[in-house]
C-alpha cells in the first residue's frame, strides 16, 4: 500500500500545474482590442482604353512594322503530351 499515496499525489500535481496553466491569463489577452474598421486604398487606372477599346494604347512611331515569329512547343499536361502554337512580335522600324 506504499505505492497507492506516492500515485495520489503525482495526480494532484498534475491537476494543479494544469489548472495554473489555464486560469492565470496573460495581459495582452485581457486587454480588448480597439476595433477600428480597415485602412481603404483608392485605385486609379494607368491607363484609359481609347474609343475602340484597346488597352493600353500604344503607337510605335510612323512607319512601323509587325514582326513576328510563330512557332509550335510542346506542353506536357494531365492529359498527356499536346502541340501548341506560340507567338512572340515586336515592333521594328520599317
């Protein structure tokens, strides 16, 4: 029966360590916090679309030429393995 008190008491100390835990809250938690509503950011556009709806409008000078190079890669999906067509253009002076 010498065992039976040394567990009684393993038990209380655990129930009151856990208890400290838990019932001595901090400060910072106590204090309420000021509830003042999210800080509103206005956003402008750069850029305006012109009349036929283009954005950005840009014009690269008189006498300009399109130039493109078109090629095909291919793209590994779920699916499995597709060709597809890619485009890269810039503007040069004609």
């Amino acid at each position: 029966m010498t065992g039976l008190p040394m567990l009684a008491g393993t038990a209380a100390a655990q129930t009151a360590s856990s208890a400290a835990a838990t019932a001595a809250p901090t400060e910072l938690s106590a204090q309420s916090r000021s509830s003042r509503p999210p800080t509103r950011l206005r956003v402008y556009p750069r850029y305006q679309p012109d009349g036929y709806g283009v954005y950005p409008r840009y014009f690269p000078g008189r006498n300009a030429v399109r130039d493109c190079t078109a090629y095909y890669v291919q793209e590994y999906r779920p699916s499995g393995t597709v060709i597809v067509p890619r485009m890269n253009c810039f503007w040069r002076r004609g």
